[in-house]
C-alpha cells in the first residue's frame, strides 16, 4: 500500500513538474558544494570538474542541458520524481544505491582518505600510502583493517550524510568507533577543525585542495586509501532504472570524452592529478 | 509485501532505540526552560530584571531556533574563550548544546504564558491578601502560584508539546534524536516517505502521552473549583 502512496505521490509530482517544464532540455542535478566536482561561485553560477564535464558531454550529444543544485539528502528524491533527468555529483557506485538508481560507465575513480588535525593522535596511523581494497581478497587486507579499527576504537569520526562512509566505519571498522553525521562538508570541516570529531572520512578528491587552504593547513591526511565495498568504485553519472537510451547516450559521449583527452585535460585541470577509472 | 515489513520492523525499532535522546532533550529542556522561565517573571517584578527580563524574552522569541542551534554549536566554538575555556567540555557536546538552545528559547516563551496567567488574577484578591496581612512570599504560595498554575496550564501543555516537536531540530547540529537517526535510515534505503512516516508516529506517541497526562493534571486541579 506504502508503495502505492509512493507511486502516487510520484506521478503527482511528475504531473505537476511536467507541466512546468519547457522543450526538451536534461535537467541535471548536482549539489553546488562540493569542490572541486562542482561548486557555487559568488555569482551563484555553477563551476568545477561536473559543470565543466557535463557541458562536453552535451555538447557531444547535441542536447541543451541545464545544471540545478540541490542537497544530496534530497537528490535521488528529485530524480525518481522527475524533477531532474540525471545526477552528476560525484557519485559514488556503490551496492545500496545501484539498487535504486542505473549507473552509467565511471567517469573517474577516487578513493576515501582519512584526515585529522596535525599533532594530533591520530596523525601517527599506519599504513599511510598503503591501499585497502575492501573487496579484493588479499591477506595483507585483514592485517590493515585491524590495525585500522584499532586506531579508530573510541575516536569520534565525522562523514557527510552520503551512506558510503558511514557503512564503511559501522560495517568494516565496527562498534568501537564513533560516527557523527552532517548536512554538508562544511560542518563537518568546522567541527574537525574545532576539534570537536578527532578525524573525518572523504573523498581524496575534495581533501587534497582543502589542505592547500588556509585552514586546511591546520590538517593532514595519514592512513591508508580506501576503496570498494560500500566506498565505491569510482564516479558515475547516476539516472532513473527506466532510462536505458539516454544512459547508452550518455555512455557513447563519456567514451568519445575519454578517447580524444578531453576528460583527462578536465581531471588534471580541477584536480591536479589523474582520476581516470581502471 | 513481506520486504516491506521486515524493512518496517527494522526501521521502526532503530527509530525507537533513538526515542531516550528525544525524551531526554526534551525533559531536561522542560524543566531547564521552565526554571529559567520562572526566574524571568520573577525577575520582571523587580526594578533592575525587568529590562533584562525583556531583553531576553524580546531576543530569543524573536529568532529562529534553528539559527540559535546554528549559533550555539557552531557560533560559540569560534569564539576563542570558550574554545578554550573551562566551559569547552560542555559546549563540545552537541545534546548540551541543543539542550542550551532549546532552554534559551522555550523559556521566553513560556514566561511570556506565566504572566499572562499572573495578570490574569484579579487584583483584588492579592490586596486582599495584603490586607489578612500576608507577607510577599505567602502571597506567592498561597494566593498567586496555585491560580497561575491553573490559568497557564493550558497554554503551559501546548509549548511543551511544541518544545517535543522543537528537539528534532537537534539532528541538524549531529545528535542522533529520532529525526537525527530517520535521516541516516534514509541515507541507505532512499525510502524518504516509509522512515519518517515511522518517526512521525513516535512523535505523535510522545505528543499524545504528554496530552493525556495534561489532560489528567488540569482535571485534578480544577476539582474543587466549582467548575
């Protein structure tokens, strides 16, 4: 019955949309604060890696596009109601959300990082340099992942409300460490900064450049990198189960965008290193 | 139809393991905010509170909550000397800092209903307290606070129901209330209308304890009153 009010509140909400909308430009949506993927300028434009990628790939496609920001607590709401065509958010592609949403083919890979305030307890982790793969077999897995959860016992760690990186510390680094949520990047920033969360848990992506700001040089990043299982395994445009054709579109751009150098131009652009996915 | 279920079920008891944090912001901020309340129509009594008082009432019933939240959490940890005063271990906690910004608020709120039922006792019956010669204070205990309690309460139970429904604010300054822990369900499932629908119903079953117990309250202190 739920699923029925569900519906019905879709199909409101795509009626009411629709009627809203003119010709046949994809909306896009993405969430306007999380540099360098994409963020806000004082203009209240649009920049970063996605609005500058996305405008490639349109351009490839011959379709007019339009990129909205919004909170990514609401994102995948707007998508399955029809409000937006297509996120570019720096998704990651991970179990939970495959099961709701139809990932088009990675357009970059990055991993998940920890980062705490220089000095302090944690700043002496292991294994900093090292790669823990969560879904590959590997005996050195087991030995990282503990040394890891002992660190993390009694720390507060701190993560946006995204549903990676905080299965990644309940499910893998288990009971003993501490997650508080937040609305958005910033607060969560504040809150490391202030010391009241002893590290956080991000994407490398959005650490490195926030090490080279002013505040940011107050942190460091230190244990090992982290990828798969509920973490992901790279960026991926995210659209409606239904969608086929237009993620096949989509798909074709992102391999011509590969295959002349124009992503790779855009990678090295916004984030000074090279995040082509395997 | 059976996921369903089982998904409601798993749901809904991760929502009630978080109803204590609810129940202990909400009381602590009752009883906090009525205490600081009482103080203030107490305090608008004497010659010197009075501004004070006002200023108070003026400042925390004329912002939002949320920035009070905000401003509290966020604000008061870049303010040097309590980042690194002896208050820090109380401000670094976010109950307490939602619990300080609940009391601020809701006790403007509740002493402006604690004068209201204070002018609403006919002057004449305190003079004629004061003529039976009764000092200030029997005045207060015998003639004044039981009538105040029995005029304010009606109102008194609405900004308590309103102060249970205030706590979800709480989640956005990371304490895990039942909002705090709806949000996070959300974060993996994506089924926004199931989990606060849930979290809907703990609210309601809070508000409506609350409500029957007013109920039961002003039953029994209108006994006697002829009414």
């Amino acid at each position: 019955m739920i699923r029925a009010g569900v519906l019905a509140l879709a199909l409101l909400a795509g009626a009411c949309h629709g009627a809203a909308r003119s010709g046949d430009d994809l909306v896009i949506g993405t969430e306007g604060a999380y540099p360098p993927w994409n963020f806000t300028r004082a203009d209240g434009t649009l920049a970063g890696f996605e609005p500058d990628y996305l405008r490639d790939l349109c351009a490839r496609l011959h379709r007019p596009c339009r990129m909205v920001a919004m909170d990514w607590d609401g994102m995948i709401g707007a998508l399955q109601t029809g409000k937006i065509d297509l996120i570019a958010d720096a998704v990651q592609i991970t179990p939970d959300r495959a099961a709701v949403l139809a990932f088009g083919r990675p357009y970059a890979m990055t991993t998940g990082v920890i980062a705490t305030l220089r000095g302090s307890a944690l700043s002496r982790l292991a294994d900093t340099g090292a790669t823990l793969d969560v879904d590959r077999p590997d005996p050195l897995r087991e030995d990282i992942t503990d040394r890891l959860r002992k660190a993390l016992a009694g720390k507060v760690v701190g993560v946006e409300l995204s549903g990676a990186f905080d299965a990644f510390l309940t499910q893998t680094i288990g009971p003993g460490v501490t997650v508080r949520y937040y609305r958005t990047m910033g607060e969560r920033d504040l809150d490391l900064l202030n010391g009241r969360i002893d590290a956080t848990l991000e994407d490398e992506s959005y650490i490195r450049p926030l090490l080279a700001t002013r505040d940011g040089t107050a942190l460091v990043m230190v244990g090992p990198r982290l990828v798969g299982g509920s973490l992901g395994r790279g960026e991926a445009l995210a659209f409606r189960k239904g969608d086929t054709a237009l993620r096949a579109d989509f798909d074709r751009a992102i391999g011509a965008s590969r295959a002349d150098g124009t992503v790779h131009r855009l990678y090295l652009q916004w984030f000074r290193m090279d995040a082509s996915p395997q | 139809m059976n996921e369903e279920i089982a998904f409601l079920t798993v749901t809904g008891l991760a929502i009630v393991r978080a109803l204590p944090v609810t129940v202990v912001l909400a009381l602590t901020s009752a009883l906090g905010a009525s205490a600081v309340a009482v103080a203030l129509v107490a305090a608008q009594a004497t010659r010197v509170g009075r501004p004070l008082a006002q200023v108070w009432i003026f400042v925390f019933r004329g912002t939002p909550l949320l920035l009070q939240m905000f401003m509290v959490y966020y604000g008061l940890a870049a303010v040097g000397p309590i980042r690194h005063g002896l208050l820090w271990p109380l401000f670094r906690d976010p109950l307490f800092c939602a619990f300080a910004a609940m009391t601020c608020c809701c006790s403007a709120y509740i002493a402006e209903v604690l004068r209201a039922a204070w002018q609403a006792i006919p002057p004449g019956q305190v003079e004629a307290a004061q003529a039976c010669g009764m000092s200030r204070w029997t005045r207060v205990r015998r003639v004044i606070a039981p009538q105040m309690l029995r005029l304010a309460l009606p109102a008194y139970g609405n900004e308590l129901v309103m102060l249970i429904k205030s706590t979800s604010l709480a989640s956005t300054i990371t304490v895990l209330d039942v909002t705090g822990v709806a949000q996070t369900l959300i974060a993996h499932s994506y089924r926004t209308l199931e989990v606060f629908c849930l979290a809907a119903a703990v609210y309601l079953g809070l508000t409506a304890g609350l409500t029957a117990l007013l109920r039961r309250i002003e039953r029994n202190l209108e006994r006697g009153t002829g009414r």
